[in-house]
C-alpha cells in the first residue's frame, strides 16, 4: 500500500513538472492569478452598469410620473367650444407655477377633430401667456390615449357616500369597580 501512494505521488509530480515544462502550467498559474484579482476587486467593475440598470425604470417611472400629472383631460375642457374650464385654468396655471423647471411642459389629450385640438392648445398657450408674470408660452404635448380618470363629483360623491355610512365611534361602557380593600 505504501509502495503504490509513492508511485502514485511520483507520477503526479512528473505530471506536474511535465504540464510546467509544456507551458499548459503557466497557463493554470496566469488563469489562477488573474481571476484572484478580479475576485478581489469583484464589485467595482460591476457597480456603474448594475446601478444604471437599477436606476434607469425609476427615471422612466418618474417621467411618466410627472407627465401624468401633467395632463390636461377631456374633463378640463367644455365639451362644445373646446376652451379651457375653471378647472382646466387652474391645472395650467398649477403645471406651470409648481412642477419643475425641466417637467413643465403641459400635456393635453386631442380633441375628436383638428379644429377641437387647435382651439385646445390656443386655449392653454391664451391661459399660459396671460396667468404668469413671465408670459410664459409651454411647450405643448398632445396625446391620444387619455389617462383613466374619474370627475371631481364622482370622487366628492364617493366620499360623501362613504362618510354617511360610516358608523359613530363608540367608546366602550364603563365599567366601576368598587372594591374597599386598597
């Protein structure tokens, strides 16, 4: 048994030294030196492009964000002469006064014909110009899919709906405790 662990030793050795000779060793010893070092500095080469993977939905999320709540609806315009109503003025006036330098541009949902969608964009340039102190004229972004959104009565009836169902609080009863042991 100690005879064949020796040769079998022997053998590995030459082999080793026979792979060294042959150059297949250097190989193993480059292959094994350098992939310590990219083991060692293993996150930094990673790092930029994981972070931009992870960044670039929440820069487009955000975007959209602030497009929709850049939108001017159906619902902000009279549906017969196409001009702003007292809702749709203040949601300009709003877009354009708190929203960021880069995100205001007001984006605004065409109308059935292109007489509806030109009279739409007059109307919002007429509040733009006139609302600010700087005569502000927006950069105008026309969609066609309107955003899914429900009318200011419909929410206010909701809520005065769910108001009046709501029961009274209610504490529970007192409970007295005499005891003349304290």
């Amino acid at each position: 048994m100690r005879h064949r662990l020796t040769i079998l030793a022997i053998f590995s050795c030459l082999f080793v030294a026979n792979a060294f000779v042959h150059g297949a060793g250097n190989d193993a010893m480059n292959r094994c030196h350098l992939d310590w070092h990219r083991n060692s500095a293993w996150p930094k080469p990673f790092t930029l492009i994981d972070r931009q993977g992870v960044c670039s939905p929440f820069a487009l999320m955000a975007t959209r964000g602030w497009q929709r709540q850049s939108t001017i609806t159906n619902y902000h315009f009279d549906h017969v002469t196409q001009q702003l109503t007292e809702a749709g003025q203040l949601k300009v006036l709003e877009i354009l006064k708190t929203n960021p330098r880069d995100q205001r541009m007001v984006v605004m949902v065409r109308g059935r014909t292109d007489q509806d969608t030109a009279s739409r964009r007059e109307s919002i340039a007429e509040v733009a110009i006139n609302g600010t102190r700087d005569r502000y004229n927006p950069q105008i972004m026309e969609i066609d899919i309107e955003p899914r959104a429900w009318p200011a009565e419909e929410i206010e009836a909701i809520g005065n709906q769910w108001n009046l169902t709501m029961p009274k609080p209610r504490l529970p009863e007192m409970q007295s405790t005499v005891s003349g042991d304290l």
